[in-house]
C-alpha cells in the first residue's frame, strides 16, 4: 500500500506512525512529492493513498473519495496573496492548476491573469520580477516578510467570511476501488496515526525535521499547529458542509466538473 504526501511538516508530523510501522496491522510504503505533483498522480489514480488539494479531489471523484481523517481544514490558515509593495499585479503565480489556493484566486479573482509554477519558486519569482505577485502556502506564508514583501489578500479570510465556514485546503484521498472495508480501516489507520503523533510528538521530530530542509524550529511548529487539528482527526460535520460549498461554487464558476458521488468515506 503506498501513501503519497508533501515535504511538510504538517504531513510528516500527521503519518510517521503509519509509515514507520507504528500502527498495527498496517504495512504503508511512503511516497514523497510536492502537492501539484500528488494532484497530477491522482488524475491517473498512481496510488492507493494519497494527500492532494481538495480542488484535485472535485476533478478525481471518479476514482477516489476522501478520508474523514489526516486533512487540513480550518481557519486562519488560508494561501495568502503577496507581492513587493506598490507592484500592479499583471501576473500572478499560484502553485498549481489543481491547489485550493488557485482555485480560491479564481472564484476570489476571476480575471486575474495567473501562471503556475512550483510553490517553493513563487517568491524568488516575484523578487527577480518574472511575475508581479503569487499565491503562497506551505511555510512560504510565514516567511514572505523576511523578503519585503506585502500581502495583498487573505484568501482564508475572503473564503469565511463569503462562506461563514473553515477553509478546505488538503485531504487524504483512497482509491475507491479499495473496498469499503478497506477504505474504512484505512481511515481509522490514519486517525491512530496522528493520534499516535499528538501523544508522542518527540517521536516524530527526527522524521520532521529530515524532511523541513532549511525550516527553523519555530517555523516547524508553527507549520504544524496552523495545519494540524481537531478537523485532521475527522473532518466533521461543519467540515463536510465546508467541502461541499467550496465544490459548489466551483461547479457554479465553471472551475470544476459535478458529480452527485460521495465525497468521503
């Protein structure tokens, strides 16, 4: 069973457990790669298991639904627009066709002329002046400050208060011809997993921080206490309300395709 995931500690903090044989009864093969990658495996269904922005999730429900569990949901933790101060923003960068955060600058935007490129290349992009301003996640969000750039749009903050719900950024998705008694152990796997995290964080941090590169310790923490939460455990009811209205309006800007399938497990 292979599980794809990001670099980010968010991802490494979540599935240690479960990829290091700490979770019993389970044997999972971890596959590293940036988000847009993730999402492009999934419109060929690469894996069994894997992290992808729920904007990917509406264009693969064909063939995967989500788990309850392992996703990144809430509030206060959406992509941020940024650019060098007083900058037009002609072009914009986002770190993919398939990311949340290009989906929010386009229901946000919608005639904001963008281009995509990886998520990590978006700010030295808009520093040599290849695009005015770009859409950043990850641990970029924390540090576009240290370079004297600006943000010029929350797209968390636009996104609750349009919606009064969470932001839906990332899910774990399985491949539904899994089974469903598959698919909901798979589910339980990754609950046990980050449970196991929150339980013994120090037992994660070598992992973490293996994989964080040239992150400092505060940014690490920080990373995980923004992306990690009760919404990680289980999606929930205000969380699922929060996915189905972000498809919704994806559908209705023509952004997405419907479908009347289930989206979680």
């Amino acid at each position: 069973m292979r599980l794809g995931y990001s670099f980010c500690p968010n991802d490494t903090f979540i599935f240690h457990a479960l990829t290091h044989g700490l979770v019993p009864g389970h044997q999972v093969e971890e596959v590293l790669a940036d988000v847009e990658t993730l999402n492009q495996w999934a419109k060929e269904g690469r894996l069994e298991l894997t992290k992808v922005s729920y904007h990917a999730l509406f264009h693969v429900l064909d063939r995967y639904l989500a788990l309850r569990s392992g996703g990144a949901l809430g509030r206060g933790v959406g992509p941020l627009l940024v650019a060098k101060p007083g900058a037009l923003l002609n072009e914009v960068a986002t770190p993919g066709e398939w990311t949340t955060a290009h989906l929010l600058l386009k229901l946000a935007q919608p005639r904001q002329a963008t281009v995509c490129m990886r998520y990590d290349l978006i700010i030295p992009a808009i520093l040599s002046g290849e695009v005015d301003g770009g859409v950043l996640i990850h641990e970029s969000r924390f540090a576009y400050q240290d370079y004297g750039l600006e943000a010029r749009l929350d797209l968390g903050e636009w996104w609750e208060g349009e919606s009064g719900l969470p932001l839906p950024l990332g899910a774990i998705l399985a491949r539904r011809d899994l089974g469903a008694e598959r698919l909901q152990a798979l589910d339980a796997a990754v609950r046990t997993s980050l449970e196991k995290a929150w339980q013994d964080p120090e037992q994660s941090k070598a992992y973490i921080r293996q994989h964080a590169h040239e992150l400092s310790e505060e940014v690490v923490e920080r990373h995980i206490r923004t992306y990690v939460n009760e919404f990680s455990r289980d999606v929930g009811r205000e969380g699922e309300a929060a996915v189905r209205e972000l498809h919704r309006r994806a559908v209705a800007a023509g952004l997405t395709p419907d479908s009347d399938l289930p989206l979680f497990v």
